[in-house]
C-alpha cells in the first residue's frame, strides 16, 4: 500500500478506507484498553494521534516503544472527539521499523537551543527546528519562484576564486600543497593545483556581473564563506547569499527591487508556512506578527547617510560604539533606525566611498556611492547593494585607491572595456532573512550544520 504522508491527513475532508502512514514518535501514553500515540514523518508541525487498541498484533512490543522510535501503521482515518484534533487514526495493524533506545536525548519537550546545537544532526526532530527547516526549504523555493517570474536567469558561480570581491582578506584557503609542514612565507603557490592563491568564494557578485553584462538580468543563490573570527550572533564561517545584478538599473531602480523582493517572499511565506511560523510567534518572539506585517503593508523608509548619521547623533542615544560621520553604522546604529526611530524597514543610502568597496559607482560630489543598505527590525542590515562603477577609468582609481592589483581583475576589467552599461545589484544574506521571519536571534540556528570558530562537529 502507498504512504500517505501525515500532513495530507491532517487536511482531508472525510474519513477514509484503509491507509498506510509512517513516521517517527513524538508522545505516547498507555491505558488499560489502548495506547494513545502521536506520530510525526516532517510534512506538517502537527502530529497524527494514533489509536492502537490492546488487542492487536504484537501490543506488548508496540507499548514498550519510546519517543523517537519509528512505526508505520496500518488504519482507517475516523474524527477526534479531542480538541486541537480533527482527525485520529485507527490502527488495525502497527510494524516497529525502528527503534530509539531510553537515552534518546530527545525525550523532553523542551530543550535549550545551545544544547541542540550539539546535537544538530538530530535537532531536525524537534518541533522548532522542523519547523525552521520547512520554512527554510519554501524560502528558498520562494526566492527562485521571484526571480523566474521576473525573467531572471540563474547563475551558477565559482565556489573556488582568486579574487577577494570584498576586499577584506578573511578568505579561506584552498590548496593541494602540504602547506601544513612548511612556512607559509615559502610556499611556491605556482606549483599548486591552480598555479596560483586560490579561495572559498566571499561572494558571487562579480562573476554574475558578467552575465548581466549578457543576458541582462539574472541571479546566483549559493553557499559563500567568510574566515571572520567572530562569535556574534549574526556572523558564520559558512552561509547561503542571494545575489542579483541587472543590466541598465541604477540605484533608485536597485532600491525598488529589492523593496518589493522583501515584501513579496516575506507575504509568501507568512500564507505558505502558516503553522510553522505561528509556532515562532508563540514561542519565540510574540511580537512576530506585528514586524512582519509592519514589513509587508508600509513603504520602506529612504534616508541618505548623511541624513542617518545627523539623526543618530542628535537622538540622544547612548551607543557602545561612537557614530560620527564616514564611520560605517554598527548593528545598534542599524536597529535603533528601524526598530526605535522609524519602526519600519530603512534603506541607508549614499554611503562614504572610503568605507565602501571599490566596484560601488562614485556619485557626482566624488566623496559618496551609489551605495545602499537595507535595515529591518531585530536583525539591522539584511541587504546590501549598490549601482557598480561601469566606467573603466574610474574604476581604476578606485582599486588603486584601496590598493588592489588591478592585473589581479584584468577580466573585471575588460568588462567594462567592451560595451559597458550602467548595472547594478545586491546581496541578501539567506540566515538573515530567516532570523527576520522567524525571530530566532542566534544564526546558527537558522543553519542546518552551523560552522563558525571552533565549530566543526562533523
């Protein structure tokens, strides 16, 4: 007999003949006359209650059986007198598949996120985390389904590059040479795989510029990493960027997009992900509805840097850390503009091009970017972006003025050499975006494996 997966249970109109459910225990608790036991296989947060009466096949095995332990059950669908519940089944026949043993860690309700954290290859069967994980499998599909409406086109990028995009240097390194035996000073990188330095990609921004340049509009979606030594709980070794670039977009076009890309997947996942979310509104952040319909239904603020910095110092904020102008904003500068000021998403824009990379297009007062971040309450900066510098002489300058060599990006280069256009682009770091929609505060736990300093369980 086919499976029928819990979550179709759960949403059927009228009882059914026989059917075939399969999955893994979440509660049980026995009477004189029957077990009551709930399962679960990850289709839905709701658990399927199970009826299994003492007078079936192989009861005493079956009342021995402990949280975690997996079942497949054989039974007809009937309507629950119990409340929460529409539906129960009853069993007619129940095959153990599986067992879980009496120290599976699992069984307690509730369990703090940093314990879980040790056990990430088994938090999944959690209702938090396979809650986590479903949205963050539809956020995904979500992402993909904007940009193919829009005509986008799909761009794999390099994971192993030789250029730093963001200029920082927090790269790791990627070698065949036993580098582990010999002073790094003297390492011959020409006899390497690749003849040269090679890396983990900090992002794919300007790979898919080119094919912008091409095939007009156009995104990558991959897994990007940062060697930043940092245990903040907005920071990984490892995480997922969404990154677009357009032809023929400059930056009040870029501002829009992007906009409209927050508000559209935000709506998506608030109606697809109904149940699961509601379990985060409830036991996570109470104010969880409220920010995300602040985020659909109101216009995003505008505000210059200059205008932002000005408004920082004159609110009367005591910050950690100092805000002048030509500092970058810190997360506290960027939450204080969108959770206590505007109360409201912001976007920041026409940064100071020294705290800028050097791809950012120079704006006409030759001190600020086309440049523009995006601000959201609870998490700061989710978006990043700006127009790029399509002219080639200014482009130049601006990576000598930063100091990077620039036959290390003749390729970049040369793209603006032959029939270079206005273009431009942002990034949208995945974990943020989760950290938003679901107000989990730590981003390692909005990540299947989390890798972060010090962290590599397996």
């Amino acid at each position: 007999m086919k499976r029928t997966k819990i979550i179709d249970c759960l949403n059927s109109k009228m009882t059914s003949d026989t059917i075939l459910v399969k999955g893994w225990i979440r509660t049980k608790r026995d009477s004189k006359q029957c077990s009551f036991i709930e399962i679960n296989d990850g289709s839905s947060l709701k658990n399927l209650q199970i009826i299994v009466d003492t007078s079936i096949k192989n009861y005493n095995n079956i009342k021995k059986l402990v949280t975690g332990s997996a079942i497949a059950v054989n039974g007809k669908i009937k309507a629950s007198p119990g409340k929460g519940q529409k539906w129960e089944l009853l069993a007619q026949s129940l095959e153990i598949i599986g067992e879980a043993p009496p120290n599976y860690p699992l069984q307690k309700k509730r369990h703090t996120d940093e314990f879980l954290r040790t056990i990430s290859h088994l938090r999944p069967r959690t209702n938090k985390y396979g809650a986590m994980f479903r949205i963050r499998s539809e956020l995904s599909y979500r992402i993909h389904a904007f940009f193919h409406e829009l005509g986008f086109r799909y761009i794999h990028t390099p994971i192993i590059t030789g250029s730093d995009c963001e200029g920082a240097g927090e790269l790791f390194q990627v070698t065949t040479l036993d580098i582990a035996n010999a002073d790094k000073l003297q390492v011959d990188f020409s006899r390497d795989f690749f003849g040269k330095e090679a890396f983990l990609t900090v992002s794919g921004q300007l790979a898919v510029e080119m094919f912008a340049l091409s095939l007009g509009e156009v995104y990558t979606f991959g897994p990007t990493f940062r060697a930043e030594n940092s245990n903040t709980r907005r920071h990984a070794a490892e995480f997922w960027m969404v990154e677009p670039e357009m032809a023929f977009y400059d930056l009040e076009d870029t501002m829009a997009l992007a906009e409209n890309f927050i508000k559209t997947i935000t709506n998506d996942i608030m109606n697809s992900c109904k149940d699961d979310i509601e379990l985060f509104a409830k036991f996570v952040n109470k104010q969880l509805t409220n920010t995300l319909d602040t985020i659909v239904q109101n216009d995003f603020i505008r505000i210059s840097y200059t205008d932002a910095v000005d408004l920082l110092i004159k609110s009367g904020k005591k910050f950690d850390y100092e805000i002048s102008y030509g500092k970058d904003l810190q997360a506290e500068h960027e939450r204080y503009l969108a959770e206590n000021y505007f109360k409201k998403p912001v976007i920041v824009y026409n940064y100071p091009k020294a705290i800028k990379p050097f791809y950012m297009r120079l704006n006409d007062d030759q001190t600020t970017v086309a440049a523009m971040d995006i601000l959201v309450p609870g998490i700061g900066e989710i978006i990043g972006g700006s127009q790029r510098e399509e002219r080639s002489d200014i482009l130049l300058e601006q990576m000598k003025e930063k100091g990077i060599q620039p036959d290390d990006y003749s390729w970049y280069l040369e793209s603006r050499a032959y029939g270079s256009v206005p273009h431009s682009g942002f990034g949208l770091g995945l974990e943020r975006f989760l950290m938003l929609i679901t107000g989990v505060q730590n981003i390692r736990d909005v990540i299947p494996f989390p890798r972060t300093p010090k962290q590599l369980l397996f």
